[in-house]
C-alpha cells in the first residue's frame, strides 16, 4: 500500500513537471509565443509588408532575453516569414547563431511593465525601457504591431524563475 502511495505521487508529480508552465523567455515559452504570434491579426496583418524585408535565410529574426537572467547567451527567438500575405511565426527556440533583424533586452522590472502596455506618450517610453537593436526606423513604422508584441508578452502563462 505505501509502495502504491509513493507511485501514485511521483506520477502526480511528473504529470505536473509535463504540464508546468514555461519560464519567462525560455525556450518553451518562445514557441508558445510564436503560436500566439500567428493568432494575434494585429502581427500576422500588421506586419505583412515588414515581414517580406528578408535576406538569403527567407525570415526575420526577433531576439530578446531578460537582463536579470543572464545575457544574450540565455536569448530566446522567433523568426517570422512571408506566407499567404501575412507575417507568420515559423520558429519560436533558442537563439541561433544568426544575426537577428532585431534584440532586445530590459531588466525583468521594465519587461513587465512593457507587457502591461505602460509605454508612455505615444508609446515613446518603450525605448526607454528596454535596449533595442536593430533599425528604429522600423519599428517606429510598425509601432502598432511592435505594441502588440508587447502586450503579447504577458499572455503565454509563465513562472518569472530565470531560464
């Protein structure tokens, strides 16, 4: 019977280990946010005419990664290419070795509330708050897609425990 016990709580737990939600901007958590991505209208419309800007690879890079968590080694991205008119998630993992179209970085604190949509007049205080790379022209002519981004952020359910 105790031998039975000890079994029914292991599965419980490994059942649970299976089923836990991803950590903040870890590899799990990227690929929930790439399938976000290609249900949010707002990226996969908005961002159609962007998404077509490609090199050789035939995507987009977006890299980004959490400042309190280590550096770019603990990056996470998700790479978006032209398909059927829109800007689809086709990747969503690890950095790779590639140079991304885009990185960026902020402090937990700031991706929060980057998240939570306090980006300030105009949404000018997104700069402000994270350090971006990659051509600000663009993302100032994508600003709505690039708010939706954001507010993408929060809606994967995760764990804040670093990667």
């Amino acid at each position: 019977m105790k031998r039975a016990g000890m079994i029914f709580v292991l599965f419980i737990l490994f059942v649970s280990y299976g089923f836990s939600a991803p950590r903040f901007m870890d590899e799990k958590y990227a690929k929930q946010f790439c399938q976000l991505w290609n249900k949010t209208p707002t990226l996969t419309d908005g961002l159609s005419k962007w998404s077509k800007n490609i090199s050789k690879k035939g995507y987009r890079i977006i890299r980004f990664y959490r400042q309190d968590c280590g550096g770019v080694e603990k990056a996470v991205e998700i790479h978006i290419a032209p398909k059927d008119k829109k800007a689809v998630c086709i990747y969503g993992g690890k950095a790779t070795q590639e140079k991304p179209d885009f990185l960026m970085y902020a402090t937990d604190k700031n991706w929060k509330s980057l998240a939570k949509g306090e980006f300030g007049f105009l949404g000018m205080g997104i700069m402000s708050k994270m350090t971006f790379q990659g051509s600000k022209w663009e993302a100032m002519q994508n600003m709505g897609p690039f708010k939706a981004f954001l507010l993408n952020l929060d809606k994967v359910p995760h764990s804040m425990e670093c990667p």
